[in-house]
C-alpha cells in the first residue's frame, strides 16, 4: 500500500474538517445580519380575535414576533364608509410602515386634512411623519393616544385599544421593543 506524502495529506480535506469551516461560516454570517433584518421578524397584521366581553370575534391589529402575537387595536366602529374590517386591513400595514422606518418610537395625536389622527413623529414638535389611523371627528385624540401608550408601555391590563369612541397635541416616547418582548401573547 502506498501512502501519500505530506503534501498530498495536506491537500486533502476531511468531512469533520470542511463541516467546521461552513459552521464557523454560517455563524459569521449569522452575526453580520445587520440589526433592520432582525426587526423585520416583526409584522403587524390584521386578524380577528376573540372578546370574551361580547362573546364575539373583531377584525385586530397585532403585532407578531417569534414570541406570538400581541394585540394593539381592536377594531368595532367603521369610520365614514370604512369597515371595521376594511379599518384593520388599512392601518396594519402603517405601523409596519413606522416600525420599519423606526418612528414607532414618537407616537403622537395631531390633524390631518382637519381630520384628528394618531401618528408618529421623528422628534419632538415635528409633523406626522406616518398617519397610524384616523379618528371620526367626536373622537378624542388624546384619549386614543394616551391608551395607545399604555398599551405599548404595558400598563393596560385590559388589552387593546377598543376603538370605538380644542384638543392639545402630546408627544409620547414608547419602547415599542420592550412592548414586543413583554405583552401579553393571545392564542
């Protein structure tokens, strides 16, 4: 039998040997996923959800993280021709939109087209920078939005924001990360 000499040893590349080279180079890659990546792991979306109040299943606005899904508006009024259904399906995607471009973090109450609006803002006293949802005009935008806080801070036992209801303007710094990891999961 003829064995190879060094040179050829060297050459030659065991299983065990190339299975830790692409495992250390899966990890580097893994590490290098820059951090936008892992927030896309966060969909807002619309779905229906169960209220065990009124025994009935309403069109719902959660946020899904590989922790669950974690409700944040539930929808029963419709707004000037609007469904519940169709509000839902509308306003889902605007706080992807803010979370995506990162003002989900400065939530505020302002107007829009004279309409009251809940929306995001880059810094203190500057405009909307993306509409979260339109109020009907008897709604109270502070309200909405002091409920919205609550719910993203955690504070709100009772679950979502149940939107079915001169006003001055409020700025609202939230942890929306924090929110992700720690409200409540619904099933």
């Amino acid at each position: 039998m003829i064995e190879p000499n060094g040179d050829q040893a060297m050459n030659k590349k065991s299983p065990t040997g190339l299975l830790v080279a692409v495992s250390i180079t899966v990890i580097g890659l893994i590490s290098a996923i820059p951090p936008s990546t892992a927030q896309s792991q966060v969909k807002f979306i619309c779905n229906q959800s169960y209220e065990l109040q009124s025994d009935r299943r309403f069109p719902t606005t959660f946020a899904w993280t590989s922790g669950g899904k974690r409700a944040v508006i539930r929808w029963v009024k419709s707004l000037g021709g609007h469904s519940p259904q169709n509000r839902c399906q509308d306003v889902s995607p605007r706080f992807q939109q803010a979370y995506d471009n990162g003002t989900l973090n400065l939530i505020t109450n302002g107007k829009v087209k004279g309409q009251p609006v809940i929306c995001t803002a880059k810094e203190y006293g500057a405009a909307c920078e993306t509409v979260l949802m339109t109020l009907r005009p008897e709604e109270n935008s502070l309200k909405i939005l002091n409920n919205l806080k609550d719910i993203f801070e955690g504070s709100r036992q009772v679950g979502p924001i149940k939107h079915s209801s001169g006003i001055p303007q409020i700025y609202y710094q939230i942890d929306i990360e924090e929110f992700l990891r720690n409200a409540p999961v619904e099933k």
